[in-house]
C-alpha cells in the first residue's frame, strides 16, 4: 500500500493570484514566471506576497537594509511619475504593476544592496530615520 499523497494548495493559490496581477499589469509570461522563481527561492519574499494577495497591502518585511517593500513601491511610485511625465500618481496608474515591480526591485535588490544604494542615492525611503 503505498502513502498518501500531501498536497499544499497554498502555491497554486499564490501562483493563480501572481497570474492574474501579471495579466491585470500587462506582465508576459517570461516576466511573471521570473518573478515566481524569484518568490520560490526566497521564502520572506513568497510570504509577504502571500501577505498582499490576502490583504491587499505590503507588510513591513522583508527589508533589505533600511529599505522595505513600501519603500520599493514608492521608487516605483516616483518612477511612473516620471516616465508619465504627470509628476503625480494619477488615476490612470497601474498600481498592481508597481507592486509587482516593487516585489522584483526587493529580490533584485537583496542580491544587489550596493547597486541599489547607489541607484537610490539620497533618496530616504519612508522606514528610514534622518
């Protein structure tokens, strides 16, 4: 007689709801499924998206230094400002997109901490203190 079979739905739901905000952003299948890996390989990353699809907010970690994913999203905040040349967050904003974006920047981000602060400069990201 051979074991039963154990099977966690919590990563299909979490998979199904990365398909669904990448299709809403206007993500393709390459960017989505680079972002999956990036949510499998790093379990504080998956967890806090985990976090977002259930309460449709970022929580306070991971932290990559003194940047969170909150400050991730307002760099992408400021970045659509600027590539819309509105200087404002508008109405028409793809805000899943940022928060996609956001998740990307923090992976990308923990690999690379000096290349973000270099990118990042000055800026002081919202959990910072002065």
């Amino acid at each position: 007689m051979s074991a039963p079979i154990l099977f966690d739905q919590s990563r299909l739901k979490a998979y199904d709801g990365l398909m669904r905000l990448c299709e809403f952003a206007g993500k393709t299948g390459e960017w989505q499924q680079a972002l999956w890996s990036e949510l499998l390989t790093n379990q504080k990353l998956y967890d806090a998206f985990v976090y977002y699809l259930e309460n449709h907010g970022l929580p306070d970690e991971p932290k990559c230094g003194a940047y969170s994913l909150t400050d991730c999203y307002v760099w992408q905040t400021r970045q659509d400002n600027l590539r819309m040349d509105t200087g404002k967050n508008t109405a028409s904003c793809n805000k899943e997109d940022m928060v996609l974006r956001s998740f990307m920047m923090m992976a990308d981000m923990q690999r690379n901490p000096e290349s973000y602060a270099k990118r990042l400069g000055d800026w002081k990201g919202m959990d910072q203190t002065m």
